[in-house]
C-alpha cells in the first residue's frame, strides 16, 4: 500500500513571487522534426505520416512498423540526438562500465561482454570499438542529452508508462547482440550510417520476458531491411530481432525508445486485488475464516479450488460496484520514477511556489496535470484494524532526471495526501480547466483554503 506522502510546508504568508513558466523551445542545434505542443501531437509526429488511429488499429502489440523517410530535415534532427562523438565529453563526466556503458560483441551466436572493471576512458572506449569491432551501448541517454528529455518526458505523459532507451554505436561489418526478444514496445529511430535488420516472428507473443533465440530456432526472417538516418522502426514486445552494421567506412547510431515493461492488465489485476480482497476481509466474515487444518502439508488443491472460486466471484461481484480501484504500486511507482517535465533551467524552480497565494475568493487552475495521479488507500499512520482509506496525490516535479530509469533504491515520493471527504473537490480541480475556490466541494471555507493553499505550495495549482 502507498506510503505517507512527503508532507509539504505551510508555503509564504504573504506577497507573491514571480510565476514560472517552462522554456519549451529546444536549445540549440537543428529545427525540431517533431512537434511537442502536447504528448499527443509529439507521438502522432513520431510516427507521421501513419495516423495514431491507425498505428493503435493495426500495429501496436500486433506487428512491426517500417517508416523510410528519405527526408534530409528529419535525418539531419535525427543525428543531433547522439552521436558517436559525444561519448567523449560524456565520458569526462565520469561514465562506469555496466551502469553506463556496456561494451559487447556478437560471436558466433552469443552476446559477448567486453567491459572493463571501474570508470571508463574514451582512448580505451574508443579502441574496442576500432579494433575489436565492438558495439558500444549507453544506458539512458535521456539522463545527459537534453532532446531525448524532451522527447520521453512527453512519451512518458502519453503512455501513463515509462520511456526508456539505449543508445547502440556500432562499428562497420559488426554485430553486437545475437537475435532475441524483449520486453518491451520497442521505437528505433536510425541517427547515423545504416543498420541493417531482421525481424522474425515471435514464438512468445507479447512477452514477460527477455530471452536470447538461437540462429536454428528463429527460422526465415519475416522482414528484412535497412534502416538509414530519418528512418523509424516500431516493433511489439516479443519481436525476435537482429542488427548488423554493413560493411563499409560508416559506424551505424541508433536509439531504442521502450516503454510498457509490466504494464499488462495482467500486471493490473495483480495490483489492484491485494487491495480489494483487503477490504472485502473487513467486511466479510467467511474471507477472516480460518483455512482447513494441514492444508499446506497435503494435497488438498479440489478443496481450496473450490473455496478460492468462490471467494473470486465474490470479488467480481464486489468489483462491479467498487467506485476507486485501490493501486498498491503501479500509479506510485510510475509517477516516482518518470522524468520531470522538461524544463531548461535551475530544476529547482519547478518546486518552488510561484504567482500569487490562493484565497478563498480565488479561481485555481491545475498545473502539470501530466505529472500528478492521484489513488486512494490505508492511512498508514493507523493499525490495519483502524485503517481509513486516504486521498494520496504524488507528483513527478522533484524526480532526479540523472537517475531516471537507473534503478535506483534511494527513490522517494513526493506529494501529499488528505482526507477521503476530500476527494470531490480534488476531482473537481482536475476535472476543470480553472475552478473558484468557494465552489469546491467541501464543507467549510477553511478547509476550501487549506486545500488550496497546500497544492499551490506543492505548485500543483496556480492563481488565475
């Protein structure tokens, strides 16, 4: 169940502070090939010319999607998102081999690992690669290139899931990994030289898993091709694949974009029923009943099957009428580890209350509406006998971009939490495109103030 939300300050008592907005243009090098109004506009130019209605209808989670632009505006933008002399600079900053960067060749079929102990040097980066004809991978570029940022902070806000990606620099006449499958939504977009790929069907659609196939397992490739800068290529979790770099002068740059690691329905079911069996056991007495004597010592799988049917019916019938499904990790975990939005100054600022304090005679409207969840569960300051159901709301604006999809356990949440009487009025702030603070739903003005006063604190509301 969620965790107390980090509580928030009491904010400025009077006065106000100039207003933050967020530079939305990118800084420096080519024009964008993608427009970044909104999260939808930035994917339906991803994949243009298909349309989004179209990409969902006929590919997503069901077959690949080739895009060969020819398109030297596209190319050219595609390039300045890595390339393979920016590891130089990067390496400067202090780059570790297996967090950062993984050095790897395929050799007859199986992925072969290259990597130093410690810190890696670009003489040495830079030698492997030349001389043993190795594929240098990075690990979340996101984390120091500014336009991959932009690019997944909006994917991240289109998904509800998080976007991930890798970098893969390949010398001429190599290959780096052997056919596998992912588990994941894989988006390639080609930046420098040419790959050439193969695709095989997959022999566990939409995986849970990765796995490494063998060259006499996948069969005839059920697509074939080159990918050159400009180009996109989409491929559902599951796809076998393979890439090679042709032999030539020219080192082949691509990014993977992935997003949809454990985000099945599967993975939904089994967040959301700890909570609804916790709170059917409270209510039922047959789910507080003691199971048989010795059921865990013996085959006894007709008798708890049948028992276990039941209780699931029950459950479905609860489900039907259940107003706030209870997520125990997914919504937190996501919005926990996501980027921050995309903001080109001191990171600090997105956190800092700006514009004028909120007062009952104010009109609010939400900000970062992307950025925030909110769901319900246990107050976890109570025994589980005790337990009343909270309103947390978690935000993404303090996440660390530098650690961003690097697993880190050091992770904290950031937001709030109120009374569960609250929740209309919250719904209504997130509902409206600006609401007056007196027609919240709430019983009294000070708690209508005190509402407001702590989301503008958290600069999730702003004074219009």
């Amino acid at each position: 169940m969620p965790k107390k939300a980090k509580p928030t300050g009491k904010g400025k008592e009077e006065g106000s502070v100039p207003c933050k907005q967020l530079k939305m243009e990118a800084t420096g090098g080519p024009p964008s090939a993608l427009n970044f109004e909104s999260p939808g506009d930035l994917f339906e130019s991803l994949i243009s010319p298909i349309k989004t209605e179209t990409f969902f209808r006929e590919f997503w989670e069901k077959q690949p999607l080739l895009l060969q632009r020819d398109d030297p505006a596209v190319a050219t933008y595609y390039q300045s998102l890595f390339r393979l002399s920016d590891l130089k600079s990067l390496c400067s900053r202090g780059m570790y081999y297996g967090r950062d960067i993984n050095v790897c060749r395929c050799v007859n079929g199986k992925k072969k690992v290259l990597n130093k102990d410690g810190k890696v040097h670009f003489l040495q980066l830079r030698k492997d690669f030349d001389q043993k004809r190795a594929t240098i991978q990075f690990h979340q570029p996101q984390r120091f290139k500014d336009e991959l940022w932009r690019i997944q902070e909006k994917l991240e806000c289109y998904f509800g899931s998080l976007v991930g990606s890798n970098v893969y620099i390949t010398p001429a006449g190599s290959q780096g990994l052997p056919p596998h499958y992912d588990d994941v939504e894989v988006f390639i977009l080609q930046l420098e030289g040419e790959k050439h790929w193969r695709l095989y069907r997959p022999t566990v659609p939409l995986a849970r898993g990765c796995s490494v196939e063998s060259e006499d397992r996948v069969g005839t490739p059920a697509l074939e091709f080159t990918l050159k800068p400009g180009d996109f290529l989409y491929f559902p979790r599951g796809t076998i694949h393979q890439a090679d770099t042709p032999p030539g002068l020219a080192h082949s740059t691509h990014v993977t974009i992935s997003t949809y690691q454990n985000n099945s329905w599967g993975d939904f079911l089994l967040d959301t029923i700890s909570g609804l069996v916790f709170d059917t056991a409270k209510e039922d007495l047959e789910f507080r009943a003691g199971i048989p004597r010795q059921l865990l010592l013996v085959d006894a799988t007709a008798v708890a099957t049948r028992k276990l049917s039941g209780f699931l019916r029950t459950l479905a019938d609860r489900l039907e009428g259940t107003k706030e499904l209870l997520s125990a990790d997914m919504k937190k975990d996501f919005v926990m580890n996501r980027l921050p939005p995309y903001y080109m100054g001191d990171q600090a600022e997105l956190s800092t209350p700006g514009g004028r304090l909120p007062r009952l005679d104010s009109t609010v409207r939400l900000q970062f509406k992307d950025h925030t969840i909110f769901t319900v569960g246990p107050d976890q300051d109570q025994s589980d006998e005790t337990q009343e159901k909270m309103v947390y709301i978690y935000h993404s604006l303090k996440n660390r971009r530098e650690t961003h999809m690097m697993g880190n356990d050091e992770t904290e949440s950031h937001g709030l939490r109120f009374p569960l009487s609250h929740m209309d009025a919250l719904k209504q702030i997130w509902g409206h495109s600006a609401i007056s603070v007196k027609d919240l739903k709430l019983t009294t003005d000070e708690e209508k103030e005190n509402l407001v006063l702590s989301l503008w604190t958290e600069c999730l509301i702003q004074v219009v």
